[in-house]
C-alpha cells in the first residue's frame, strides 16, 4: 500500500499542477474592430461576468481590420481549447455575400451565444414628403431611381437590408456609401441622401432633436424607445426583419462540453438586472438562448444575404 501511494503521488501531483494552470489561464475575446463599437461594448459589459462565473481571467483583445475579416480570423485559426473567443456582430453574416474570406464561417468557426440585439430603424429626412412606410414607397415608386440613400459603405449590412426591403417594395434607390454609420446619418440630415437603416445607437439622438423622423421599427416587435412607431411587417411587410446583433463564437472542433459551458455562464449573465440595464442604454436588449439556435440563425442569415446578394447584384470583393 505505501508503495502505491509513493507511486500515486507524482500523478497527483501532475494533476494538482494542470488544474492550477487551467485555474489561473486566460480566456481572451477577440474584438474584430476598433474600441468603442458595440462588440467592444458587449465584450466589456460581458467581461466581468464571465471571469467571476468561470474563475478566469479574461481580456479584451481589440484586433480590427478589414471589416472584421483580421480579428475573426485570428479565433479561427486559434486553438479549440474554450480560451479564444470572438464577438462578432450581425455583418458575419453579410460578409460571407460580400467578401472573399480567408475562413468558411460556417465551418471554422462555432457558435456560443447571442449576447445581444436590437432592431435596425427604417429613418429618413424631416422634409422628405413621407410619413409612413407607405407613403415613403409610394413617393420611390413615383420617382424611380431619383432618391439616395446612405449606407455606411458598399456591402454592408445596411446596403443589404435596403436592396431586400426595394425588392420586397418594388423601389429602386440609388445608394451612395460613407465611410462609416456616423458620415450616413449625418448625410441624411443635411439632406444629402433622403433615407438611411441604421441602428438606434447612432440614430435615437438625431430623431429626439428633430433631423430625423423614423418610418419604421425592423424588429419582430415595436422598440419600447419608441413604442409608437409600427414594425416594417405590421406596415404591409408580412415577415420582413431587419436586426443587428452581437454574439459569440469559438474556434471550430471546441468541444462541445465547453461550449455548453459557455453559454449557460454567458445565459446565466444576461439575466442580471445591471447587465440588462446596461445593455439598454446601448440600445440592445439581451440575447441568450441555446448554441445550436444561435447557430441556426447565423446559417439562415448568412443563405439569405448570399440570396440578395445575388439578386442585387452585389459580388464580393
């Protein structure tokens, strides 16, 4: 018996050293754009949860470029070991219909948890002679081609949404692309361009001072910052949702374990009433759900913007 303990103990002992390394890694997420934007946001709102439910530390890694392409493919090519993450945002699912990727998003990456949501709002300028959805199709269809509309850059996910809601309206828009959310809205208040998709972040402050009026919420639901303006499907347009999102992904082979593991801490989290509130006040509402729904959604996603993609005429670069 005593030899058996002595020949036990260096295992132990092995064993005791590997928890203790895994005890005091690091989980790191990756944030595929510059701070400041809503995955930096989401990332650090989420970040203190995560490190006190799992005993971690974890760091935000800011690691922008090319839309996102350098960040996500730095997780993709990381190993599958649960301790590199990414938040991505609602254009993962645009790019794979706009860009030549270096990753297959469906493949090479897994999904986690959606962490957060908000719906896109269908904006144009105050003296636009529209002040409904349907009066804005019916002014396009009455002028074809003769109104702009900004998008903070060809092929994002605002292109995308307008070209789907023209073809479902039978408009036809002239886009002109910025470099950037804030150069679009700011556009369509001076009225450069009549009409924009943007989220509430940028846009609740133009529409409270009046240099913008909202035609239409792109949510399955009213937004409760403004519960009196209808839904795109409840004007006329059965079905048609327009969201951004933010959520997390890992190296694909993760085992699944892990990824449980994950998003029933990343679960658990956002039914904090502080982590709510703070996701609020950036105009999201708290995602949440199984892996395997989130992970569904991105390949529905990513099939219908190839679809409008395609339709549009809008080929990767």
């Amino acid at each position: 018996m005593m030899f058996a303990r002595a020949a036990l103990a260096p295992l132990l002992l092995l064993f005791a050293h590997a928890a203790q390394a895994q005890s005091s890694g690091i989980i790191r997420i990756i944030v595929p754009f510059a701070p400041g934007g809503i995955n930096d946001t989401a990332a650090r709102l989420l970040q203190p949860y995560l490190e006190k439910a799992l005993g971690q530390n974890v760091i935000v890694d800011n690691r922008p470029g090319a839309s996102g392409i350098v960040g996500t493919d730095t997780v993709a090519r990381a190993a599958p070991d649960g301790r590199t993450l990414v938040m991505v945002a609602s254009s993962f699912t645009v790019l794979p219909a706009t860009a030549r990727l270096p990753y297959d998003s469906l493949r090479d990456l897994a999904p986690v948890a959606l962490v957060g949501q908000n719906p896109l709002l269908f904006v144009a300028n105050p003296k636009l002679a529209a002040n409904t959805l349907a009066e804005f199709v019916a002014l396009a269809r009455s002028q074809p081609g003769k109104l702009n509309y900004a998008t903070p850059g060809a092929a994002s996910q605002t292109h995308l949404v307008t070209e789907l809601f023209s073809q479902r309206a039978g408009i036809r828009m002239e886009q002109i692309p910025y470099r950037g959310g804030t150069p679009a809205v700011q556009a369509v208040v001076a009225g450069d361009a009549q009409f924009t998709v943007l989220s509430p972040l940028v846009l609740l402050p133009q529409i409270a001072a009046g240099n913008l009026k909202v035609l239409a919420v792109g949510g399955r639901a009213r937004d409760p910052q403004l519960p009196n303006v209808p839904t795109v499907a409840e004007q006329g347009f059965a079905d048609f949702e327009a969201t951004q999102w933010v959520g997390l992904l890992a190296p694909a082979s993760t085992p699944p374990q892990m990824i449980a593991r994950l998003n029933a801490e990343v679960n658990t989290a956002l039914q904090n009433a502080d982590l709510i509130a703070k996701l609020a006040q950036q105009g999201m509402a708290p995602g949440g759900g199984a892996a395997a729904d989130f992970a569904a959604r991105i390949a529905r996603e990513i099939a219908g913007w190839r679809a409008v993609a395609r339709s549009a005429g809008i080929k990767a670069e």
